[in-house]
C-alpha cells in the first residue's frame, strides 16, 4: 500500500470516527434530556382557588366587581352573593351594565326585579344579573360561588373552586 492510499485510509478512518462518536454523543444527550428535565419540577402557579376579599361592612350595596379573581360580588342589605365574571361560552370576561330603572319580569317561572344584566363583550352573550343567559352562543348560566366567613378576621371568604345554587345568600 502506498503513502497516499495510507493516508487516504486514515482520513477516512478519522472521519468515519468522528462520525461515530458524533452519533454516539447525540445518543447519550436524547437519553439524558429526560432524566435532566425531571430535575426542574414541572409547576403551575395558579392564583388560589379561595381568596378573602375583605370585611363585609366594606362593600356598599349593589355589584361591585372583583377584577383580579373576575368575581362580581352582589350586596342586597346585610345579604351576599358572588357570581362568576367568566362567560360559559369561551371564557372572556363579562361586563355588569345597570339598568336606569328596575325591571320586573319572569326568570324560571318566578317574578324577579332586575337591575341589570351582564353582556360578553367577545361574542355578544347576555344574562340577566341572576347569571341566567337568555342572549348569545353562551349554553349555560354563569355561575354562583359559595361566600363564607372567614373565622380568623371576619372577612368575606369566596371559593371558586366550588358552585351553589341560584338560591345562595349568606346572611351577615
């Protein structure tokens, strides 16, 4: 063999190494992602599902909405309901808008005076201020969220994370 088909032969064989070790380095690094990954935990941080929103001497009567947690919080007298500001139909937020005067009108077979109602500003879905949607690609009501007091401070306690009916008021 000559010097040059030699040298031919070594350039192919380092060549065919570098490969090789090429291939197996990428090996390794795929094998390893995933043990490496499991040493950075996967964590969600979402906001809690129970929230205190302060004392209830604080909210004056009427709809006051709760902007961070998108919970709209209703005073009726010494009585307290909190409806969602989520619109079932994809998610956006809705707007309460007051009407100059009261209606009285049928909601579910019941008489109901109405202040106002809420209006989804993404796809135009509309429920009356009991959360019922009457308007809209909405298919279902908002919902109503239990309030408790909190026995530490006194302050009104909202849980999102569970639903009540349409007939909950807590009495303070």
């Amino acid at each position: 063999m000559s010097t040059a088909d030699k040298k031919v032969n070594n350039e192919r064989r380092s060549f065919l190494t570098k490969l090789t070790m090429g291939i197996f380095g990428a090996g390794v690094a795929s094998f390893s992602w995933p043990y490496l990954r499991s040493l950075s935990p996967n964590i969600l941080y979402e906001p809690p599902q129970r929230f205190k929103i302060g004392l209830p001497e604080t909210f004056s009567q009427g709809v006051e909405f709760l902007e961070k947690q998108r919970v709209y919080l209703f005073r009726e007298g010494n009585s307290f309901h909190a409806i969602s500001g989520i619109c079932s139909h994809l998610g956006c937020t809705v707007k309460y808008t007051p009407f100059r005067q009261q209606k009285e009108m049928k909601v579910r077979n019941l008489d109901v005076v109405s202040t106002g109602e809420f209006h989804c500003p993404c796809h135009g879905s509309k429920f009356r201020d009991e959360g019922t949607n009457y308007a809209g690609p909405a298919p279902k009501p908002l919902a109503w969220h239990p309030l408790e007091i909190s026995p530490d401070d006194g302050q009104l306690l909202v849980d999102i994370s569970q639903k009540v009916g349409r007939d909950f008021r807590l009495v303070v």
